[in-house]
C-alpha cells in the first residue's frame, strides 16, 4: 500500500493484489480513502497512535494491530510504514508494508494462556500443599482462619462454616464444640416440611443433607430461602471482613465428611464467577479439612474411650500393713490419661504383700485393653500362688491362648514376713530392675530375668533379697529413666547415683526425691513404687534435706480417703510440722468429697509452706466445691465446713477438673475443736 504523504489524510494511492485478497476490499474501493478504514471496535488505539505519531515525525515504525476485513473479520495485522522522499528530500510518500500475522499471534495467544494456565494450576497445587500442611497441627485454635488466608490468592475472601448442631462461623476445629455447639439456625425434615406448611426450598441444607453436590452459586439477594440458607444470606449480608462492599453473591462448597458433611467452604470470588482452576483449588481444599475434621471427631471418641477406660484400670494400692508404701503414676504429657503403665500393690496375706509393676506397649485404647487384661490376670494368680515364677509361667501360658495383641514387660515381686523380717522374692518378665538403697548403697536386682510376656519359652526363675529395717525398694517403668537425650543404659545409671541419696528418707519423700531429679518433664507414662522397711531406730530423726512437697495418684473409691490420712500423718512427722490430728480431718473431708462428687482419678499434693501444711486435691469434676449447713434428714453435707473451721481454702480450674486447696492451721486438733464450738 502507498499513501500520498503531500494530499490531505494521506490518502491511499495504490495497493497490491495481495492487499486485496487479504482485506476483501478491491483497488477501486479503496483508493482515495484513509488508510484506518481497516480500523474497528477491536483496534488497539495505542498500537495505531504509534505508526500515526511515526507518520508525524517522519520515520520508519511498525505495530502490529487488529483490523478489519471489508465483510467484519478480524486479522491480526503486522504494519510496517516507511517515508519515501523525493529529489529534494520531502517526504512524498509513506510505504505501508502489511503481513497477516493471525496464525502467529494465536499461536503466541495460546501459548501464553498455556503458560498461565499452568501457573495457575501450580500455585493451586501449592496451595494445597500448604493446607495440607496447615493441617498437620488439628488443635490450632485458628487454622481454618489460616487457610482462609491463603486461598485469598485465588478468591476475594472465603470462610468455613462447620455444623455443630448449627451452622457456626469457624476459625479452628473445636472438639469441645463439635457436639454441643448452640443451635443458630433450624431444621427441616426430609421431607421438606416445617409445621401444616411447605418449607420453601433449602439450597443450603440440602447440600449439607448430601441431596445436592454442589457447588452452588447463592444469591444474597434471594426471596423467601430455607431457614439454613436464610441464616446463612443473612451472616453474610453483613459484608465479610477484608472485602469493600457486601458481595452480591457467594460460591459454596460443601465440606465432605465420611458418614456427614460437616461444614461449608463459602467464598467470594474475584471476579464475576470462578475460574476452573480456584473451583478446583477450593474443592480439594474442602475435602482435605472435611477428613481433618472427621479424623478430630474420631480421635476425641477414642481418646474419650480411652480416658473412660483407663481410668476404670488405673492403679490400686492396698494398705500394707508395717510397710511404708508410695505409689505414683502420671501419664506422659502428649497422651493425656491413655497408657500401659501400671502398678499394684495387693495384700496377699497377713505376712505377704505382693508388688507388681509393668508397660504395655502403646498409648491407645488397645493399650489400655491390653494392660486391663494383663493386670486381671496377674492379680488372680498373685493371690493363688506365692511364687513370683510360677505364677510368670501361668500368665505366659494363659496370655498365649489369650492372644493379646500388644508386647508387655512386667516385675512381680512378693514381701514375705518371717523371723528375721521380709524376704523379697521376684521374677521379671523383658522389665528393667527393681533397685534396693541399703546406706548409700545401691543393688540392682537383675535376677531372674526372662522374655516380655507371652514369650516364655522356658521355666521362670525366681530370684530372692533379704531386705533390712532402713532399706528402699524401687520398681519403675522406663519412663522414668528414658529421654530423647540418652539411652536406656544411662538412665539406669542417672537413677542409680540419685538412689544413692534416699536412705533415711521415707517412701514417699523417696518417691520426691526420684520424681524432682528425673521425671520433672517426662516423656513417657511413669509409674513408680516405694516400699521401705521401717527402722524403729532411725523413725524419730527424718533425714536432712527431706523434700518439702509429696504428691500420691488415688483411684476414685473409699479406699483411698484412708490413704490421704496416713500420707498427711507421715508428711507432717517427716517435716515436723504440728497440727497432723487437724490435717488429718482436713483432708479426710477434701478426699471424700473428691471420691463422693468428683470423677476420674485423684491427685493428692502436700507442701511444707514454712507456715503450715498447704493440701492440694485435684479431680476431673469442673463444679466447685459448696459448703452447706447440712443435708436436712440426712447425714453429712458438713465436709467444707470442718474444713473452714481446720484451715483457709479455696479453688481453682485445673485442667479439664479443678484443684482444691487448704492451707491448714499449724495447732493441735483440741485447740481447732476448742475454737469452733466457740
């Protein structure tokens, strides 16, 4: 094509036959006219001011623009224009060179879009790598909220909304909530009905119901929606937090779970709509945080499960009668009350006591299970038999046909009082050693040592120790002595050196010592059992540097109000604190009310305040403690009050319970009662 630079416009003057057949135009149709009779509603005017603000200064350009067809197709067009001078070097005329780049810039046009594409789809997959991760940690008190975070890459905002007796905004999965969330909305049935009348169509429930798969673009602005779609719209009309202006519509996903779908994904999009790639991103999204959701619900009914069972098998002591006892078991940290830990301490005879101490491998339900199982077993025959391997070899025997499911190791050990005082006798079973502390020597009782549970191929020996007025017994389980830090060889050798310190202190300052220097943060289950022998000789001088706080593990049952009494007894003689007949009633009180009102386990904690004995009695029952004046026409009810009149006390939350103290008067009991009839 060539214009005359000198006429008015730059009129075409002549153009090729290709021209022609590429535009449809013919010479005659064209000549006299403006070259931007090419131009349409599509032609990118920056491109065309290029090759005009060119044509003005008098140089060579080239642009490449969409035109048109003389019948109203586009083309992509590559111009190049270049002026053409005459003798004296005026621009005569300008040469427009055109080459139909169409297939080019298609080719380029859907490599780009290949290329974004893929960008897209590899920061979904990024994103979904991230939630994932997000949602290792279950029990974040905002996750969801987190994850809401990141998919703002590929919506405007979104939220999630779980159904816990009611749709709810959630920020994390609260296993409290998920079955006693208030109800925000109502329900309608199956059958659509709501009293006499027809319930409108209920968008919203009916994907949680599964009846629709979603998902489902919902109006704001909907007339007359369903009670759950209604309080859905009515939330969100509200404007979301992060976004300009109320949305006008929402895009939600169901959150599938296996058995229900226990919650929604709503979210507002960029755009008009959502792409392919972000419906994708935030449906994968949903299904991850519907199977986090579901594996929470699951873990809270097994862990509860498992709670409910362990604590119907947790350890039991009888009162021995001329031993000095102390018994503890804790759980490790990260696995609550749910362990194969356990002790017994069981009056077989009047002159025989039998000790038993053993882990299960594992902290489930199958662990608990397994332990109950050993443990009822163990016990029958302790009873049944006095030797240690004979009865080993019946519980080998009986466990094999049994077949349970889980490896555990035990020590069973039998006191047997005779003329010369108590003859220890034992088996293990795979268990690490029981010790004996004689002065500030250290026996470490590896006699009789066999395989785990079940695996007894040959008989079971029994191993025996003559125990002396003054020594400590110590069975533990590996929780005591086992870190990240170390191996099982040098924890036995880290309690050995603070066993060394524990003549002259009594069981339960013993059982102090070993729990402050080595199980202050343990890692596993710990259970541990301190039986000494009294010295009549050295009972009269407590050993210096008696630890000044002690602490028992009570199962929840009569037995243990006993137990609290004399610990209290034994607590105030080992620190020579006065007032032990007062104390004494005071924690009576505290324990049975624990027994009587609270559940799970007991937990018993004495200290020496300086200024008196301060008890602590914790229980798994959050309802704090009331003193009344008394059940009319029945006996009782005046517990908390002996104990107002004993000493100052008072309450506080503890974990999923509470924990109630006392701080008790430093005087004799006569005073105390002197006192209150005053």
């Amino acid at each position: 094509m060539m214009t005359d630079a000198r006429a008015v416009g730059s009129p075409i003057v002549w153009v090729n036959e290709a021209f022609c057949r590429i535009t449809g135009y013919s010479a005659e149709e064209v000549l006299g006219r403006d070259p931007s009779l090419l131009h349409g509603p599509g032609t990118d005017r920056d491109a065309a001011r290029t090759l005009g603000l060119a044509v003005q200064e008098g140089r060579h350009a080239t642009a490449t623009v969409l035109n048109y067809r003389k019948d109203g197709t586009t083309f992509w067009n590559q111009v190049s224009v270049s002026p053409v001078p005459d003798a004296d070097g005026e621009i005569s005329h300008w040469v427009g060179i055109q080459v139909d780049v169409t297939a080019q810039v298609q080719h380029a046009d859907a490599q780009q879009s290949s290329i974004e594409a893929e960008r897209r789809t590899r920061s979904g997959l990024a994103i979904v790598a991230q939630v994932s991760d997000l949602l290792v940690d279950l029990e974040a008190p905002a996750m969801l909220r987190e994850i809401t975070v990141l998919l703002r890459r590929v919506v405007a905002w979104s939220g999630f909304f779980l159904d816990d007796g009611g749709l709810r905004p959630a920020l994390g999965i609260d296993v409290g909530a998920l079955d006693t969330a208030p109800a925000t909305r109502g329900r309608r049935g199956r059958g659509g009905q709501v009293g006499a009348g027809t319930a409108p169509r209920d968008e919203v429930q009916d994907l949680l119901d599964g009846l629709a798969e979603g998902p489902l673009r919902l109006d704001l602005d909907a007339d007359d929606p369903g009670p759950t779609t209604a309080w859905l719209v009515e939330h969100l009309r509200s404007g979301p937090a992060g976004l300009p202006e109320p949305p006008r519509h929402v895009v939600v996903h169901v959150v599938p779970g296996r058995r229900r779908n226990p919650g929604l994904l709503v979210s507002v999009p960029q755009t008009s709509d959502l792409d392919e790639t972000a419906h994708a991103v935030l449906g994968l999204v949903a299904r991850r945080v519907g199977m986090a959701v579901e594996n929470v619900r699951l873990y809270a009914r097994e862990h509860g499960l498992a709670e409910a069972l362990q604590r119907a098998m947790l350890p039991e002591q009888d009162d021995v009668k001329d031993l000095d006892v102390w018994t503890y078991y804790a759980p490790s940290s990260a696995h609550a009350q749910v362990g194969g830990d356990w002790y017994d301490v069981l009056q077989v005879a009047e002159d025989q006591v039998a000790v038993v101490i053993g882990d299960v491998v594992g902290h489930d339900v199958e662990a608990a299970a397994a332990m109950g199982q050993l443990r009822s077993v163990v016990r029958s025959y302790a009873h049944e038999m006095a030797e240690p391997g004979v009865v080993l070899d019946r519980v080998d025997k009986l466990v094999a046909g049994m077949r349970i499911p889980r490896s555990a190791s035990l020590v069973l050990a039998t006191l047997v009082r005779d003329e010369e005082g108590w003859l220890l006798r034992y088996s293990r079973a795979g268990h690490l050693p029981p010790l004996v502390v004689r002065q500030d020597e250290v026996t470490r009782l590896d006699g009789a040592g066999g395989a785990l549970v079940g695996f007894g191929s040959r008989a079971r020996e029994t191993s025996a120790y003559r125990l002396r007025p003054g020594d400590v017994l110590l069975l533990y389980t590996d929780g005591l002595i086992e870190r990240r830090d170390r191996g099982q060889r040098e924890g036995l050798a880290a309690l050995e050196e603070v066993s060394t310190g524990l003549h002259g202190h009594d069981a339960a300052g013993a059982g102090e010592v070993l729990l402050s220097r080595l199980a202050d943060s343990p890692e596993d289950d710990v259970a541990v059992v301190v039986v000494r022998v009294p010295d009549p000789e050295s009972e009269a001088a407590p050993a210096a540097g008696t630890p000044r706080r002690r602490r028992w593990s009570l199962p929840s049952e009569a037995s243990s109000i006993a137990r609290a009494r004399q610990a209290v007894l034994r607590s105030c003689q080992a620190w020579d604190i006065p007032g032990g007949p007062s104390a004494e009633l005071v924690v009576s009180e505290m324990v049975a009310n624990a027994v009587l009102h609270g559940w799970g386990h007991v937990v018993l904690r004495l200290y020496d305040t300086g200024q008196g004995l301060r008890i602590e009695v914790e229980d798994s029952n959050p309802a704090p403690p009331v003193a009344t004046d008394g059940h009319p026409g029945r006996v009782g009810g005046y517990g908390m009050r002996i104990v107002e009149r004993l000493a100052d006390w008072g309450w506080r939350p503890s974990g999923s319970g509470k924990l109630v103290w006392a701080r008790v008067h430093p005087v004799p009991i006569s005073s105390a009662r002197g006192r209150r009839e005053g």
